[in-house]
C-alpha cells in the first residue's frame, strides 16, 4: 500500500508531514511520487494565507475524481487549514475520508490507525519510526504553538499554545537523523527562541542551552533555526549563536513593517528601533551574518508614510533578501475586522517592496563573487553556504560533501561556484586543505 503526500506552506508543515509520513511508514505504507498509484493522498494545508487556503480547496474538488477511480482509496486532509474549516471541508467534499486538524497531529498515528481499521500500532514502533530518507538536511521541530496574538495572524487559533519538546527527545531524534546521514539541522518552531524547560530539581533549559546541547550531538555538522521572535532574541542566543562553531551565520528574522504605529497595531511587542538596535548587536557577534526577513504590505492603516518607513528599514538594515506579503485578512483575527486597502494600493506596495528588496539583495550578494565559501552539497550539483544561500557547484559531488567553492555569479538569488581546483587525496578529508572536508 502506497501513500502520496502533498504539502502546503512553511517548514513547520513540511516537518509535520514527514512525521505523519514515518508515522505511515511504521504502518508498512511506502511512499509514493505518483498519486494514480497511491491509496492514500494525504494533503497537508496552510491557512496563514487566503491564497494558500484557496489552492489547497481547488485541488481538493480536483481529488474528486482520484477518489472515484477507486473506492479503497482515501483521501486525508491535515494541517493548519483543516483545522480551521473542518465543518466546511466535510460538508462541501463528502469524497473526503479524514480531517486531522494541525492541533491533533500528534495524535495522527492512532488517528490512521482506526481510519485503516488496523489495530492500533504498538507506540513504541511509532516512536522507533526512522527519519525520512538519507537526506543531508533536516527539520527537527522543538515546540509547537504559539503564545502570540499578532492582530494578523491566524497560526495561534490554530495550532494553538506553545508546547516544547523535552530536550532529550529532541536530542534523540538528532541523534537518529545523523545516524542516518543528516548533517545540516533547521530547529523549527513559531517563536523557536522562545524555547525553554523547566525540568525537574530547578533544572532550567532555554534555547541557547538547546543550541549548545544539538551542537554537542557527534555528527552535527551546521545547526539554524526558524522562526525567532526579535523579543526572545536575548544576549545569551546572541552569544551561544556566535561562540557554537556549528550554528550557522544565517538568521530569518522577520519584522513585519518599518513603521512603529503599525508595530503596534499588530502587536508585535518591539519597536522599529529596537529592531535596528538587535540587528546591530547580532553584526557585532556576527560580523558576517547573513539576514533576511519577513515583511507585511498593506495592513489596515497602514499609511503612505508607514509604507515609506518598511521601505527605509529595508535601505536601513540592509536585508539580504526578504518575502514580501500582501496582507491577507484572516477571518476570527483581530485585524480582520479593520478596513482594508484596495487590491491595486496593495498591489503597488508589494511591487514596489520587492523592487526595493531585490536591489539591496543584489548589492549583497555581489560582495560573494571571487570569495571562497563553504559549501554543503545537497544534490544535483546545488548545495548551501553557512549563511544559507543556495549555490550552483560546476561538478558532479555527491550529497553530503562539504566543500571550499569560488563563487562565480551573484547576478541571481541562487548563486553560481566552482570547486576550488587542487589535487589532494579525497580519503583524508582536511578542514585545512581545498579538498572535500570533514564537519568538526
Ligand atoms: N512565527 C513567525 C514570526 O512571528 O515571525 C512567523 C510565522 S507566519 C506562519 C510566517 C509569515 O507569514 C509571517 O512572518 C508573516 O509575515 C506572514 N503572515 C502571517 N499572517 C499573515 C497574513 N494574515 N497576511 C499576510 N502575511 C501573513
Ligand atoms: Fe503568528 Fe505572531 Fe505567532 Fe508568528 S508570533 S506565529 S506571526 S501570532
């Protein structure tokens, strides 16, 4: 039995579909890239964004038909958008099999279980279940939730509180993914900084603790994390980020707008100048941080001069690149209720943003052309330096490989290298030398 996944959205929902896919995988299903030789089309959705919910629906009329080819088959929708419309979901798509809302993914083992009619799988499996594939960089999710009520943002409703994973899970999960030859991590979490544990006997774990504590997993070659929340990003981070060889000089760090009243409008909790002055302690540690952001256009009330303030902190901070929003009103959201702009002001901003963004970007990145990076490969010939830009290398490496490349062209977002040439002799990897290297 074969099942197909399709996921919708950000990181958080690529990390869950991979657990629900071990969690298949523990079953005896196998996965599949086909869905006409699938039983199973399981449909992993977002709602941060009207668009995302509308592409996820459309393909789901679409399944209509899958689902008829055959009546063993089943159709699951999970994740963020079914959550938030489970009723509309099974009434308006009775060929639909099962909703599991974002909240209950924990729960899906069981969950497929009684959809399968199997007897419940022993938990044990479900926890010894491997990681996905062998592949060279991972999502490791450490908290789910959030605590926030940014006035935009739907994620609180429906993937509910913050919830953190006991450090040793996380650490054993780590450990399993490099056994299998994992060696680039992504902590993932929506305010992943805000990470912390009290455990037993005053124990007290934070994030930077958790950083420390994943560095110190033998194997682990670079660690970054998203999304921080500026309010969480403490000295103690700072330092643990710039003293840990293995975290990497690249940091999402979104902000939102430049503008301190829309600030406060969606709740943010920091200031524009608050923002400007974390960005200079972290280029303090962090001489050649990597940064890129998230922006918002066209919130309600946002006016010209706000808009003009996102534009200068762009100029300002400097961002290497950054994904610019239409604001994009979430029903039941406090914001929801404000009046918004119309689609062409808010279509001029989001080009005029990415304009401003793109030009910036390029002066970035063309400080790139003839320095010497470390890349990771990942495959087919592309690969990431620590600042986590992706790289096109000349030559055919395999995955995993760590290597010096002479960056070429910085023209595009994906930049263009080429292996530093020297003869050497690959078995002995060497930090010191141009040959492929070895972590540590
Ligand atoms: N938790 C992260 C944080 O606070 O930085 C962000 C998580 S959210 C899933 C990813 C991004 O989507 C946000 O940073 C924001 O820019 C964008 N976003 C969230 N709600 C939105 C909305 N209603 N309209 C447009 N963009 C939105
Ligand atoms: Fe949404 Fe704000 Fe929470 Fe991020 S911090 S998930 S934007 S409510």
């Amino acid at each position: 039995m074969k099942y197909y996944v399709r996921t919708y959205g950000c990181q958080m929902n690529v990390a869950d579909s991979d657990e629900m896919s071990r969690l298949l995988d523990a079953r005896g299903l196998g996965p599949t890239d086909d869905p006409e030789v699938a039983s199973i089309y399981l449909m992993n959705t977002c709602t941060v964004r009207q668009h995302a919910e509308d592409r996820a629906f459309s393909e789901v009329g679409r399944l209509k038909r899958w689902k008829a080819a055959s009546p063993d088959r089943k159709l699951v929708i999970t994740g963020c958008a079914a959550e938030r419309t489970r009723e509309f979901l099974e009434d308006r798509f009775p060929h639909v099999d099962l909703v599991v809302g974002a909240k209950s993914i924990g729960d899906f083992g069981p969950i497929v279980d009684r959809l399968l009619e199997r007897q419940p799988t022993d938990l044990g499996l479900d926890y010894a279940a491997g990681a996905m594939g062998d592949r060279v960089s991972a999502f490791v999710t450490v908290m789910r939730g959030c605590n926030y009520s940014c006035t935009y943002c739907i994620v609180p409703y429906v993937r509910g509180r913050e919830s953190y994973r006991p450090m040793d899970e996380i650490l054993d999960e780590v450990g399993m993914r490099v056994e299998e030859g994992t060696r680039d991590f992504t902590l993932l979490g929506q305010t992943v900084n805000s990470y912390h544990r009290n455990g037993g006997r005053g124990r007290h774990t934070d994030f930077a603790a958790l950083l420390e504590a994943v560095a110190g997993v033998p194997g682990v070659g670079r660690i970054r994390f998203i999304s921080p929340h500026p309010y969480y990003m403490t000295d103690r981070v700072i330092d643990a980020m710039a003293s840990i060889p293995a975290v990497c000089e690249g940091l999402h760090l979104p902000v939102q707008s430049g503008s301190n009243s829309v600030l406060r409008a969606m709740l943010r909790n920091y200031t524009r100048e608050q923002y400007v002055e974390l960005v200079a302690r972290l280029r303090d540690a962090m001489p050649r941080l990597v940064l890129s952001t998230d922006l918002i256009v066209g919130f309600p009330g946002e006016s010209d001069a706000d808009f003009e303030k996102t534009l200068s902190l762009v100029e300002d901070v400097g961002f290497d690149w950054a994904f610019v929003f239409k604001y994009s009103p979430r029903q039941g959201t406090p914001a929801a209720g404000l009046p918004s702009w119309p689609d062409d002001i808010v279509e001029a901003r989001h080009r005029e943003c990415l304009e401003r963004v793109e030009r910036i970007a390029i002066g970035n990145r063309s400080r790139f052309v003839g320095t010497t990076q470390e890349v990771l490969i990942e495959d087919g010939g592309f690969g990431r330096t620590r600042g986590n830009y992706k790289v096109r290398v000349d030559g055919d490496l395999p995955a995993g490989e760590l290597v010096d490349v002479v960056i070429t062209n910085a023209e595009r977002a994906t930049l263009e290298g080429m292996m530093k040439n020297t003869s050497c002799d690959a078995t002995t990897p060497d930090r010191s030398s141009n040959c492929p290297k070895a972590f540590g």
